[in-house]
C-alpha cells in the first residue's frame, strides 16, 4: 500500500494583521517552522507520497528566505514531494516556485494544464495542473482521464466544487467522477471537508494547515491516507500549533467573570479566544475590559466582546418622571424599533453609556 498525506494553504508569510505587531511576528515564525515539523512527521512515518494542493505561500512574492527554508524542510522529506500553486502563489515570473532551488525529491506542477509523473517504484502516478495567474476561470480537470494501466493514479489541484462565480478552478462533479483517479487531493477551501465520492473518485480538501484569524476556527491539520488495490482510507491529523476558538458565554444570573470560567476548557494556554458575552446584565455591561485583564494569562491570545441585553428592570426605571425615564423612554423606543441585532447592540451600549454619565461612573 502507498502511505500519503495531503495538505494544503499553509499561506506561509500571512501577516496575521489582528494581532500585536510582537505576535504577529512570532507566528510568521512558527508557520515557517511548521513545515520542518511537517518533515519531522513524513520520515517518522514512513510517508512514501507528499501531496501539496497549493497556496504554500500567501502570496506571489513572498520573502526570498521564506520559499528557501519550504524547500530546505521539503529536501528534508525522505519521500516524494508535488506541489500545485494555487491562486495566492501562483507559477510566475518572480515566485519562488521559479526563483528558488527545489530539491530533487520536489515536483513543481507549471503549466495551466494537467501534466503527470509516474513513479514505478511506488506502483502510482501523480497528474496535476498549476496556476499560472491569480485566477483560473476554466477547469483544469476538463477532459482529463487517467489511463487503465494498473497504476495507483492521484490527482493534485487547487480549486472548488460549484463556485458562484468561476475564479478559481471551478471543477465539476462529472469531471472527477470520470477523471479515473482513484483519489484527488484539492486545496483552496479553508474549512476541512469530509471525503467525497464521485463515481469511483475520492476526493478531499484537507482545509488550511494553521488557522489566521477567527473565520479559520478549530483544529488544523492535514489528511494521511493509504492507497492501493482501488481503495484509499484517509485519516485527518490535526496538526496546527494553536487553534482560533469562539466561545459564547451566558452571564444572566451570574458574574461574567465566574460565568466564563464555567464555561472554558482547561487547556487553552496554546489558544487564540473570542468569548462573546450574552445574556442580560445590569447597567455597568459585561466590564470586557476588566474580564479580558483578568484572563488573558490563559490564553495566547484574547479578545472579549460584549453582546449582552441590559435587563428587564433597568428598562423599567423608564416610567420615572426624571431625566433617566426620559432617556430611558427615547432609547427603548429606538431598540424596539432596529432593524437588526447590530442596531439593538447599538442601543444597548447607548443606554449604558447614558446612564454612567447621570450617575459620573466610569464605563470603560
């Protein structure tokens, strides 16, 4: 049996913007050292076959010492290595896949057309297309069929299944089920797929390598497989070195703070949190301000947002014959009037805000 993995989009030299300038930096470093770590896994388990669906790199040009040290960890595979570029590296003039020294062990996949390596010892052959700008309107799978000559053949391609709009290697449904290979490792979607079936074909999007912000949440990693006699088994590895997690946590009844440490894990140490505060608080809010700095020793990084309703009886002070009732009136008004939950948030955070200047608290 042939022993694989197949990963994809790890955007090396993301600037992960959201994030101090301090980390920021330390975790360009870690998406770098990922793929020795990558390496270290492919000797350890006898990997035969690396299959790498684009998107290595964030972009076209990235720095020089970036696409050295992916070919320094990709010599370092005892296996054989294919890599197809995808929208964000895509093959060109200037990109590393043509600037760099790749080592021998390495494929690069060049032209906007499928192209195919056999490898007898291995009992496999490997077809795969590039991108050769940032788009590709037309699929690359288009008419393309593996021969019948008893070879385990895999497919290797950055793109998607039923697009709205045709960008970036819109692949249909009918072209992998009649391609004849046995598995066909894509990249481009972010969010890890479980395997799909078409006619005979396997297919997969093992998702991005490590997660960037908070729309790349949970587990991140890649799909090992075997393939061999008309059948492929994969198995997903979660492999990222920190994880972006979104927590809601109800405060109604209870402190936001106790409320919050009810509800997380104990090993978030490695993570990157958004909790979202929800539920019904007094006039002083969820205090993010006070959470966040009383937890953030727990996690590498956090963020809280406050998305609490201001209570039934802070409202009720609105029948006051004062200034409060009359601000109290207006605003509650205004909230059953919104259109959506952004406007009643809004609201909320006026009605705080309105009524810690009546009574000169501070509201961070």
């Amino acid at each position: 049996m042939l022993k694989f993995i197949h990963a994809a989009d790890f955007h090396l030299d993301s600037a992960f913007a959201a994030l101090p300038a301090g980390r920021a930096a330390e975790r360009r470093r870690e998406s770098r050292e990922l793929v020795f770590r990558l390496a270290d896994y492919v000797n350890a388990c006898g990997v035969q076959l690396v299959l790498l669906a684009g998107d290595l790199f964030d972009s076209a040009a990235p720095y020089r010492e970036t696409g050295e040290a992916l070919a320094e960890a990709l010599g370092r595979m005892n296996a054989r290595v294919f890599a197809a570029p995808g929208n964000h590296d895509w093959y060109g003039p200037g990109s590393p896949w043509q600037t760099v020294e790749w080592p021998e062990n390495v494929h690069i996949f060049r032209e906007s057309a499928m192209t195919s390596v056999t490898l007898p010892e291995l009992g496999a052959a490997v077809h795969g297309a590039a991108f050769t700008s940032p788009e590709q309107g037309a699929s690359l799978l288009a008419g393309f069929s593996a021969p019948e000559d008893g070879l385990t053949h895999l497919g290797l391609l950055h793109g998607e299944t039923g697009p709205a709009e045709a960008r970036y290697n819109p692949l249909r449904r009918e072209e992998i089920a009649a391609s004849g290979l046995s598995y066909l490792a894509l990249g481009h979607i972010h969010k890890r797929g479980e395997p799909r079936l078409y006619g005979r074909t396997l297919c997969a999007w093992p998702g991005c390598m490590e997660g960037r912000g908070f729309d790349e949440l949970g587990e991140k990693g890649f799909y090992e497989g075997t393939a061999g006699g008309g059948e492929v088994r994969l198995t997903f590895v979660p492999f990222a070195r920190r994880r972006y997690e979104i927590l809601e946590v109800d405060v109604t009844g209870r402190s936001p703070r106790e409320a919050a440490e009810a509800a997380l894990p104990e090993d978030t140490a490695d993570c990157l949190y958004r909790i979202l505060l929800t539920g019904e608080t007094g006039e002083g809010g969820g205090d993010a301000r006070a959470l966040e700095t009383a937890l953030s020793g727990r996690f590498y990084a956090l963020e809280i947002r406050d998305r609490t309703r201001v209570a039934a009886d802070v409202w009720a002070r609105a029948g006051e014959d004062s200034l409060r009732g009359l601000f109290l009136r207006e605003l509650r008004a205004r909230y059953d009037a919104a259109r959506d939950e952004a406007e009643r948030e809004a609201v909320t955070r006026a009605v705080r805000f309105g009524l810690a200047a009546l009574d000169h608290r501070d509201l961070a």
